[in-house]
C-alpha cells in the first residue's frame, strides 16, 4: 500500500492500480487479480459458487418467461425490466426448501410468491386498473380467468391524456422449467371506449392443457388506443401500458 503525494489526489481504478481514500489520507494499492480456477475449484469459494449458480438459475428462468410471455411484454415493459424479474425471482427461489444453496430453482419453490409482478412499473397495473377484479387457474381443466367489475368504463382505468380507447389482454402459460418449454395463450377484449355507459363485468378466459404439472401463470394487461378522424390506433409509446402477473400456481 502506498501513499499519494502532490496537489493532485483521485480515486478510482486505472489499469491494475486502485486509487483510494481512507480518512484524511490518499493511496494507491495493486488490483487484485483472482484466478478463475480458484473460484470455481477453491474451497474458499464455495459461497461465491453457490450464489453464481443461482444467479445463472433466476437468468435462465427470466428468460424463459420473457420467452413464453414475448408478444405481451414486448408491449408493456420498462427498461430495467430484465433486471426487474431476474431480482424477483431470485427472491422466490430463497422459498425453496428442498435443495440446499446453490441448488434452489424455481420449479421447487412458492412460485406464487411472483403475483403482482409488475412488468412495467413506470404504469403498474395496481395503479392503471382503479375496479377490482378476481383471477383463478383450474389446472385440473386448463381453465384460466379473470373478472373485472362492471363499472362505468372511464372508472375502470387511468389513462394518458391522448388516449380515447383501451384494451384488455390476457395471457397464459405453463413453463416447464426443467427442460425449459411452455405452454402459451392469450385473448383480448374488444376496443372499449374510455367514456361510456355502465356495462357488466368484463371476462376474459384462457385455456391450456389440462391436468399440467407445471408452474402456472396469468398475465393481465392494458394497453391505450387513440381515435382520430373514425380511426382507432394503438398510441405510439407502449409506457402507459401495464402489465402484471395476476394469479400464480405453483406445482
């Protein structure tokens, strides 16, 4: 470890030297340099293994759901989104309580604990649907769905000012993520106007395989469209739209 001298102090790395300030005082110290074999071999590392490992499992998940939800999230995502669900579902995998660490998944863990997922949390579902609603999976039948209050429909949702019309989506899959393939579906409701009369509860039903022994998950959606001249178009940014895993089953 040495000692800065002269006018000039700086922290920070350069090259294989390490700047730093401790107290009142400036050094700099060689980089340490980790031999990869050591990490993955040394018995001084086998925290570190452990933690890479499940880190590498939550990656893989994550993109296994970006994979089995691709048209849905595409339109209703924030920019830290990758980084978002690979967090949550390292959270979810610590409820694995039948491997020990380095060797907890997902498919052994509470599963359940990713309801309310939000996908985009610049609009949250939690925030962009003001009615409630209730969802339910049927694994027995493959019978996936969700009910949402009949209100008026400029009470159902907030919507940017430039919107005139929304939609609601749905969408389904069952993941396998052991041999890493799913089970996908998706419905939507006809263009709703955001000013309109009371109407009755909207329903959207989604159906899978039935008797599946995967983890299950339901995705709800809301996606805005604008009218003009008697045309009805999607807006053109998707950051108003909200998206959220609504219901879970775990296996």
């Amino acid at each position: 470890m040495a000692k800065q001298e002269g006018p000039i102090k700086i922290t920070g790395t350069l090259g294989d030297k390490v700047y730093y300030k401790r107290g009142n005082s400036f050094y700099v110290k060689q980089k340490k340099h980790v031999d990869p074999k050591h990490i993955i071999k040394g018995p001084g590392y086998n925290t570190q293994r452990a933690n890479m490992m499940e880190f590498g499992h939550a990656s893989k998940a994550a993109q296994l759901i970006f994979l089995a939800f691709a048209h849905s999230h595409r339109l209703a995502k924030d920019i830290c989104l990758s980084g978002h669900l690979t967090r949550e579902i390292r959270r979810v995998i610590k409820s694995d309580k039948q491997n020990e660490y380095g060797k907890r998944n997902i498919t052994d863990a509470e599963t359940f604990l990713m309801e309310g997922f939000e996908f985009n949390e610049d609009a949250p579902l939690s925030k962009v649907l003001l009615v409630p609603y209730t969802a339910t999976i049927n694994t027995d039948t493959g019978k996936m769905q969700v009910t949402i209050t009949g209100q008026g429909q400029h009470k159902m949702v907030k919507a940017p000012r430039s919107a005139t019309h929304f939609m609601v989506h749905l969408a389904a899959s069952s993941i396998d993520f052991v041999n890493r393939q799913h089970v996908s579906c998706a419905t939507s409701s006809e263009t709703l106007p955001l000013e309109g009369t009371p109407g009755a509860p909207l329903t959207l039903i989604v159906n899978l395989p039935p008797n599946n022994v995967h983890p299950h998950f339901l995705a709800l959606r809301i996606s805005f469209l604008q009218e003009c001249n008697g045309v009805i178009k999607p807006l053109n940014t998707i950051v108003h739209n909200a998206m959220a895993f609504v219901k879970v089953h775990s296996v």
